[in-house]
C-alpha cells in the first residue's frame, strides 16, 4: 500500500500533477457558474447579428478555476435554408492542452433538432476534456440574427453543498439513460442535488445502493422518468433511503412494469415530497417504508392508457406518515384499487397517520370507480394506531377504515355523481374489517363531514348506502354530519348501516337528507345478530323525502342494551305506506331491552288503526287520544281542510291533535294512513 499526500513545499507532497489537483480541489467547490461573481456568465443577444454575447463572470469546473473579466462575443454560424438548428455555448476544461475557456457547440439542422452533447471524459478516468453548458441557442431556418428569445439559459451555479446532477455526466435529454449518474450524484451525502429542465430518464433497474441525508431539488420542467423491460416486473428501485428530500421533481413511469419505485419496511424512512408530480405512475410508487414519511403540496395524474387495476399507489408505512394538501386525480378504466394504502405488515404497525387537506377524484364516472381512495386496514392481528383523516375533498371515491385503536374522519367532504349501472356498493365512508380478525377499537369518529349521493336509481347493484360500519368498535360517534342521498325510482338504501355490537354508537346534531317521496329508504340500519351494544339516536334533523322506517334493526336474531330515540326534529318528513312500511322503528327480530323515546318533533312512534275515509265535505275528528299523523295519498283530492282552514294542499302529512278536525274534498276517494305522535 502507497501513501499519496500533496501539497507540501518540500518532501514528496511537492509533485502534485494536474489529475491529483484536480481530484483535490472537487472537495472544495462543485462545478458551476459561481452565483453572484461579477455577471455569472450570462448568455445574451442585441438580435442584431449571427452572434450572442458571454457576460463576466467566474466559474469552478472539475476542479479548474475560470475567470472573464469582460464580455466575449460568440459567432454563430450561418442558417441552414430549410431546417432549424439548436446550438450550445459551453465552458470547456481541456487537460491536455491546459485550459479553460467558452466554446461553441454547433447542431445539427433538422425537422426537430436537437442540442449538441457535451464532452465529459473525466481526468481522473484517462479523460481529456469536461464540459458544462451556458446556454442553448435556436436558429430558425433562413435567421439572419439571433435575439433574446432564442436563447435558452443552461447554467447551473457552483454553491457549497450543491451539486448538478450534470455534473455527473447526465445528458437529462429523455433519450440517455442517466442511472449512472443518478447513482453517483445520490451517493454525494450531506449534498444539494440539482436536477436541472429536462427528462432525467433511468432505463432498467440499476443498483442505487444506500442513499442517505440528500436533498434533490428539480428546476421548472425537472422530470425523472423510470422505465423498464418486463423482466422487471418483480423488482423494486429504491431499498435503502433514509433522511432523503424530493422538491419541484417531476416523477413518471408510464412504462415501467415494476413492483415499485420506493420500498422497504426497514431500510426505507425519513423521506419528504414537497411539492412534487407524479404522471402516469403504473408501478406502486411506494410499496412500503419503515416510518417518517411526508407528501406536502404533491401533485398526482393518471393522463394516459390508465390502468383497469392499481394496487396501490402509496403503500403502508410505520410511525408518523404525513399526506397534506395534496391532490389526486385519476380515471380507472373499470377495476379496482386504492390511492393510499395504510396496512400492517411485519414489521409495519402503522401509527399516527395524518391524511390532511387533500382532493381525491376520479374522473371516471361511468365504471367501477376507484375501490378506496384511502384503505386503512391490518394485515394479521396487529392494530393501527391513531388514524386521522381530515378536511379532505373526496370526489367518486371513498374511504375504507378498520383495524385501529382510533380513527377520526373530520371535516371532510364527500360527493359521487353521475355514476354507472353495477357498482356492487355504493358507500363513501366504510368502517370494516376484511379479515373478519382485527375490528376497530377504541373510537371511531365521523365528525363534520358532507356527503351527498347523486343519481342513485333502482337498476344499481348493491344497496347505496353513504355511511357504513360493518364492524364493531369500543365507541362509535357520528355528530354533526350532513348527509344527501339523490335516490329516484324504488332505489333501495340506507343513510347510516351500523354494527351496534359496538359498545356504543351516538348518532347526534346530523342532518339527513333525501330527494324521492316514494323511497324504500331506512335513516338508521343495524344488520346484525348476536348481543348489540347502546344505540342513541339525538338531536337530528331529518329532512325532504319519505321513509320506509327512520330506524330498522334488521338482524336475524339477537338483542339490544339500549335504544335511545329523542329530541329529533322530524317536522320536514312523513313515513311511506305499505306492508313493513310507515312505522319509526321496524324490528322483526331484534329487540331493545330499553327503549327511550322522548322530546322528538313530528314523530310517529306506531301505526294506528285508520278510520274509513269520510264523505267528501264532512268534517271528522281525531279519534284517537293522542296526536296523529294523517298520510293522505291519491284519489282526485280538490282540497284539504285542518280545523276549518284550508291548507291549499291535496295530500300529503299532516299532524291533528285530540280534538282536531280534518276535511276531504274530492270527486274520487283517496286513501289514508294513521300514525301516533307523542
């Protein structure tokens, strides 16, 4: 083994050749424009002549020091007749003739043309010659000068910390696979990487090793695009990230039939996307990590051939996964998949999950939309922890949550419209457990949300149904939502399914809404057997539409703790008619051991007996001795009168007290329906 040390004024560090000094002084400054010295090297034209002009300026290029001390004017050559030409003026380090200086590049006429290459043959490999460019120039077919517009900035600046990935030897042009210099910019750790305007692409799937503590930082236009042959299919790029920042990059991989870009549950954390797009991602962009992961301000596309099925597109992740203030917009042609896939996995546990301020929209609105635009869910018996999912816009897609020990779905906002025929399942909030192992604990909150269901007709598969919890949790809240269903015909659904094996579910201060006045529409469906916790219904508004039962406990068999139906205001809606119709609760099997209602407006807690209708013109009384609802449904009604004043209507709810009267003209007999009051 040989010692090597330079310089020394005396001894054997006193030969230092060109290549040693060169290899030395890299560790100083990268190469560059050296930013704020005199005018940077700026490339201009007057538009006057062929010509453009290098302003002062200094410059640090592999290790050689290079100062202008005034302004160089640069002949460009003559235009070609037909086609235009993009040229290059470029600093060059030759080595063997021991120099630096401007050179000009010259293209090459064509239909499209483009920029000259570079000469980057290093030194310290047997090179002779290093270039970095300054500007491009475009010259027009027949141009007899070259003015500011043509003239397209190249530099990038020599700044402590920073390096260009150009500097590497990337040719950043879309065509050249750049893996390698890739790879050795983001082995430049404690660096700045900048990846200038242009397509920086990565061909196959090369061996990036350990990247750590580096920040990438793209230019307007910065764009790194992975491809792949099928051979890869199964291979992930990146295993071994930690402390690394994406800014302002552009990620694509329209092509790349790989496993995924980024993955590893223990190799892979403390990563940021800031500020970033992702186009036509067809692989997962990242399959997994170990913790520590942010999205802030991103930006991702699905714009060509979008695929039947994605799998997911970010993947699950250990402690503190950020995804803020982003937006996702996709168009699925059929298929299923999810957007954000938070799962545990060994040894993932995922646990304070932030999914903040985002737009989540599908834009498919013919097929089988997005399966979960966010999927919470366990992989085995581990629980998630802390899942918090607010103030977000959802927009044909949905959220699927289960398997947590606390889930908070706040503030957001939901709306599917214009959707086609088959969908198996129309819900947008789903609280569930796939693997029937790992029910949600702890407490599920809905709390703020707006969901509006639009276009729901009876020739849909499944059964539309906004909000769904199909498994249990220690304590369900669902306060202070506004819920739309927009059903016509004889859809068939439910606002709120519930699984009150629930400890307990408080459904309270909500407003519901539905538009058709001959649904077959349950407010509030409890689908289960078996012992079922407390149910309190208080304090909503149910609005528009009628319904078939504003609660029905639907399951085969079982029982109920308690169910609690008070202080609702129900004065905007009446009950449908007909076999199982027209009473507020609607329980054949399973049956409360306490049953609360109390203080509710407009509420018919059973069906009565209804008289005869009377002869057209005769007054009649309330029979009953408590306050009743009366539905008064077809015939050829000319008016209604209540307690001698007539209400203008021909059918419809109306509410009469012990006592109080209720007159029918007509020229063909209606029908009516009795319900109690309270």
């Amino acid at each position: 083994m040989t010692d090597s040390y330079f310089p020394f004024t005396s001894g054997s560090g006193t030969q230092v050749d060109t290549s040693q000094w060169s290899m030395m002084a890299r560790n100083w400054v990268p190469t560059g424009v050296i930013k704020g010295a005199l005018n940077e090297l700026a490339v201009t034209a007057a538009g006057t002549a062929m010509s453009v002009s290098v302003d002062t300026g200094r410059a640090f290029i592999m290790g050689g020091q290079y100062q202008n001390d005034a302004s160089k004017a640069v002949q460009i050559a003559a235009a070609d007749a037909t086609n235009p030409r993009i040229d290059l003026i470029a600093l060059r380090i030759d080595w063997s003739a021991n120099t630096i200086g401007i050179v000009y590049l010259e293209g090459t006429a064509a239909a499209s043309p483009v920029a000259p290459s570079l000469t980057q043959n290093d030194i310290l490999s047997g090179g002779t010659r290093w270039e970095i460019p300054l500007a491009q120039v475009a010259v027009a077919a027949n141009a007899t000068a070259i003015s500011s517009s043509d003239v397209t900035d190249e530099r990038y600046y020599a700044t402590e910390g920073t390096i260009n990935i150009r500097a590497f030897g990337a040719k950043v042009d879309g065509v050249t696979d750049d893996s390698a210099p890739l790879i050795a910019a983001l082995a430049s750790e404690g660096m700045t990487i900048i990846l200038p305007k242009g397509v920086c692409l990565i061909d196959g799937v090369p061996a990036f090793g350990t990247i750590k503590n580096v920040r990438i930082i793209g230019q307007n236009g910065s764009i790194l695009r992975f491809n792949g042959p099928s051979s890869f299919n199964s291979q992930t790029l990146f295993t071994d990230m930690s402390h690394v920042q994406f800014e302002n990059v552009t990620f694509e991989a329209p092509n790349a039939p790989l496993s995924a870009i980024i993955g590893s549950s223990t190799n892979v954390e403390w990563l940021k996307f800031r500020d970033c797009t992702f186009q036509d991602i067809t692989p997962t962009f990242l399959l997994s990590a170990k913790g520590h992961v942010t999205f802030d301000k991103c930006t991702w596309t699905q714009t060509s051939s979008p695929p039947s099925t994605l799998a997911q597109t970010i993947g699950g992740v250990g402690e503190d996964f950020y995804v803020i203030d982003c937006g996702f917009n996709f168009a699925f042609n059929g298929g299923s998949g999810c957007l954000i896939s938070v799962t545990t996995n060994q040894p993932i546990f995922p646990k304070n999950v932030w999914i903040v301020n985002n737009h989540f929209m599908d834009e498919n609105q013919t097929g089988y939309l997005v399966d979960a635009a966010v999927d919470i869910e366990p992989n085995g018996s581990t629980q998630l922890e802390n899942i918090n999912i607010l103030n977000n816009t959802f927009y044909n897609s949905r959220i699927y949550a289960s398997g947590a020990d606390r889930i908070s779905i706040r503030g957001n906002r939901f709306r599917w419209t214009s959707v086609g025929v088959g969908q198996p399942n129309w819900t947008q909030i789903q609280i569930y457990n796939s693997s029937a192992t790992v029910p949600p604990t702890g407490t599920v909150e809905l709390i703020d949300n707006r969901i509006i269901q639009d276009t729901i007709t009876s020739g849909m598969g499944g059964t539309p149904c906004p909000v769904k919890q199909v498994q249990a949790c220690d304590r369900l809240v669902i306060r202070e939502n506004r819920i739309l269903m927009n059903t016509s015909g004889n859809a068939v659904g439910y606002m709120l399914e519930l699984n009150t094996s629930s400890i307990e579910s408080i459904i309270e201060e909500n407003t519901f809404e539905q538009t058709n006045t001959n649904p077959n529409v349950v407010l509030i469906a409890n689908d289960t057997t078996g012992s079922n916790g407390d149910l309190k219904i208080r304090r909503n508004k149910v609005r528009t539409g009628q319904w078939q039962h504003f609660v029905g406990l639907l399951g085969a068999s079982g029982s109920m703790n308690t169910l609690e139906f008070s202080d609702n205001d129900l004065t905007e809606v009446g009950l449908s008619t007909g076999t199982n119709y027209g009473t507020w609760l609607y329980s054949p099997s399973v049956v409360p051991t306490r049953k609360l209602t109390q203080r509710n407006l407009n509420f018919a807690p059973g069906a009565l007996g209804a008289p005869g209708i009377p002869s057209s013109g005769t007054q009649f009384t309330n029979p009953f001795s408590v306050p009743a609802f009366v539905f008064v449904t077809g015939g050829t009604v000319s008016s209604i009168v209540i307690n001698g004043a007539t209400t203008g209507l021909t059918g419809g709810s109306f509410m009469l007290n012990p006592e109080d009267t209720i007159t029918l003209n007509y020229s063909g007999a209606p029908s009516w329906a009795w319900a109690g009051t309270q």
